[in-house]
C-alpha cells in the first residue's frame, strides 16, 4: 500500500505540506489526573509510514502538554490531534485516528493541501465566501 501512496503523491503533490502531529508520549509511570493518549503511538507511527512516501511530506511531532503554545497556535484542544499544512498555513486539522474509513480521506487531504485547492463547485465556493461570521465546523466520525 505504501507504493501506491508513493506513487499517488509523485503524480499528485504539487506544494511542499506539513503534518504537524500533537501527541502525549506514552509513558509506564501513570498520574492520576494526568491526561493519556492510548493511540497517539499509533497514529505517529501510520503518520510516519505517509511522510516517508514522499519528499514532499514532512512530519513534525510535538508534545501536547509541553508544547500547549504551539498546540494553541495551530487550534489544538485535544490529542491525537493532526494539522495538514502549506507553509504556515493550517489547512485542515484531525482529531483521533485517520484508520480506516477516514485514510483515504486523509490522503486525499495530503494531495488537496499541496495543490492548494479543493474540488468545491464555484458556487459552493461562493456561498462559502459570502459567509461573514466564522464558523466552526466538526465532523464525527465513528470507526465501524
């Protein structure tokens, strides 16, 4: 699967992008109080196999409780959090595990950051753009 990631970016990224990953790194020592994370080793490490499929995809791993100024920088409340970003631009930002269902929409995102566009309708986009209030929009999604 990993060559066929490669060859998807080769073909499709355009733009150098970031994956700027918030973690709690796992520990043996447990403190009551004190926040966990029990997939962050897991995404960090699905994050690290996309990274390596191209020279276009970097990826930063911060830590969640030291790192509370640049987690509030790029709008991360939570871990596992994941923002996807050109240049010093955050893009599109993931909470949880992108497995299963949500993977190849975390690939697709790779490949929409870097082209810096989407596949929205110009009316959608001007819709969007006539919005003057931010908007805080979530999507949930439940693993199946």
């Amino acid at each position: 699967m990993l060559q066929q990631i490669s060859q998807l970016f080769t073909e499709n990224l355009v733009e150098p992008v970031r994956l700027v990953y918030f973690t709690i790194p796992a520990s043996t020592l447990i403190v009551p109080g004190r926040e966990t994370c029990e997939s962050c080793a897991e995404v960090q490490q699905l994050l690290e196999e996309v990274a390596s499929a191209s020279d276009k995809v970097t990826l930063e791993v911060h830590n969640f409780e030291s790192e509370r100024e640049e987690a509030s920088r790029y709008g991360i409340t939570r871990v596992p959090g994941l923002v996807i970003a050109a240049g010093d631009e955050a893009r599109v930002r993931y909470y949880g595990a992108p497995a299963g269902s949500e993977f190849p929409n975390l690939i697709q995102d790779i490949q929409n950051v870097s082209k810096r566009q989407t596949k929205l309708a110009q009316a959608t986009r001007d819709a969007l753009a006539a919005i003057s209030d931010p908007i805080h929009l979530q999507v949930f999604v439940t693993p199946t």
